[in-house]
C-alpha cells in the first residue's frame, strides 16, 4: 500500500490526469498519422466509458486530461482501456516493442469550479510554456485548444482489429473528438463558451514572454519518437487541486479517513475474509471477492 490510493470522493468527480512515456521518450511525437490514431483511440475510449472529457493536451512525451468519472472503477477502466490500446498502437507505428509507459497514471480530485478553471488554463499552457510554439494554435499535435478556441474539428481513426480478424480485412472508424463543457460553465451556449475558452487562452499567452525564443513546428517534427528528453522535471504530485485552503484540509481528512478504513479491511482480507467490505469510493484489491448478501 505503499503508492497514493484510488479515492473518489463523490459521485461524480472531476479529475486532472497526467502520464508519461517511459524513460521521457517522444513515442507521442505529432505527426498526421500519431494524431489520428491518439484521436481515434480516444474517441472510441470515450464511446464506450461513461467519461466526459473537458480537456486534453498531448505532447511528445506526456499527456494531460481533465475529465469527469462516476467511479474509481470506471476510471481506472478507461485508463486501462485507452493507454492499452494507444500504446499497441503508436508502438507499431513507431516499432517500438519496450515498455511504453512511465508506470501508473496520476489523477488528482479537482474539487472547486475556480480550480477546474485553472487546470484548463494549465492544459492551454502546454506547448508554449516549454517554448515549443509561440502560441498554441501552431502546435502541431494533438490538442483541446484546436477545437475550444480555434474552432478546428479533430477527427481521427480507430482500427477495428476484432473485424479485421473475422473478415481478413482492414477496417477503420472514423471518429470525431468533441470536448464537453466544464460544469461550471454547462449554463453557457456553445457562442460564449468558446469564448470564455477564448478569454482564458488569452490570458495564458499574455502570462508569456513574446520575444522568446521557440523551437518551432519542424524541430518537433523531426525529433525521432525512440529518442528521449535530455532532462526530466520531477514535481510532486499534490492530494489534490483546489483554490480553497477549507476544501483541501477538509479533503485530506476524508482521505485520511478513508486509507484508515481501507488498511483495515486489507487486514482482514489478508487474514482470509474474502467476504471483507472494503470503503466505499476506493478500489478493492486485486482477488477481492463479495460474498452475496444473505437474503432476509
């Protein structure tokens, strides 16, 4: 139990999730075929899990989401779902046949509407702040800025090999990627959405130097996928995000509840009681198995 556990405080939860490739190698490199199949495998992950997604930004080598969950299990499933596929995917693009992921993914409870404004306007940042491109509508990767703020449709590919073996045929759907809105913002029509998208842009560029120097749309082009970042920036990951000091104590305390209940019911689980209940909001152990309740 040594690793952050899976907490879901409420029924449905806003998440800010972040993965990265192993060792910091670039098998997420833009390009027309990369982009079409992360859009794709996305999509198609989205169609089938009860996730909204609000946000997304994929760099070379790490990836943001910010989206909602009705549970830890269906979370978990849907990261399990997308990286899975995504990674046999690119890996075949880019003949990679190693380890494709760091390890497991970070998701952290967004537990305000201020904070959820903040990850999205982190999300913007990505591509500029790390000096890729002057402004983010000229990043040629996948993300959620081209749809939110610059009206672009992001349509990509997924390729059906449950049909392709049936039949012996290559099959593909096509698939379009769309972006809910924030629930804070949901009141809003699809007119003053983007605009508020658009405000919130804005005031991530203006945060930013405009005579620095970028790398530009063909540098990151042409870094080869197998190769890897020259220096990695390891930050801790906070419990969770919030603009509000009461919430984050009061979500700490609920957390610390909930790892107190969770240990003791592993406890016992590991003494035999397969019947163990486990709290509610986490995710039991891999074995774990309910007894069906007697009936009365």
């Amino acid at each position: 139990m040594s690793r952050h556990l899976r907490f879901h405080p409420c029924s449905t939860t806003i998440y800010f999730v972040t993965d990265r490739c192993f060792q910091g190698r670039f098998l997420l490199r833009p390009s027309p075929k990369a982009n079409a199949i992360i859009i794709g495998v996305l999509a198609h992950a989205l169609a089938r899990f009860r996730i909204q997604l609000y946000a997304h930004c994929f760099l070379s080598n790490h990836f943001h989401l910010l989206l909602s969950a009705p549970s830890a299990a269906e979370l978990a499933a849907f990261m399990q779902y997308f990286k899975g596929n995504l990674a046999r995917k690119l890996g075949r693009l880019h003949g990679w046949r190693e380890t494709f992921w760091r390890g497991r993914y970070h998701a952290r409870p967004v537990l305000d509407e201020a904070a959820a404004i903040e990850r999205m306007k982190y999300i913007f940042s990505n591509s500029i702040k790390e000096n890729l491109v002057a402004r983010v509508r000229y990043y040629p990767g996948v993300h959620c800025h081209h749809e939110l703020v610059d009206g672009r449709t992001l349509r990509g590919v997924w390729e059906n090999l449950t049909a392709k073996r049936r039949t012996g045929r290559t099959t593909l759907e096509h698939h379009t990627l769309r972006c809910a809105k924030l629930p804070a913002l949901a009141h809003l029509d699809d007119y003053a959405y983007r605009k508020a998208m658009t405000r919130s842009s804005n005031e991530v560029h203006e945060a930013l130097d405009p005579q620095r120097k970028v790398l530009g749309q063909a540098k990151i082009l042409a870094v080869h996928p197998h190769s890897a970042a020259t220096e990695l920036h390891r930050r801790p990951q906070p419990i969770c995000h919030t603009t509000c000091a009461e919430l984050k104590r009061a979500f700490k305390t609920a957390y610390r509840c909930f790892v107190d209940a969770y240990r003791q019911a592993f406890e016992a689980f590991r003494e035999g009681a397969l019947a163990t209940v486990f709290p509610p909001g986490g995710l039991p152990p891999v074995g774990w198995w309910h007894a069906p309740t007697a009936p009365t």
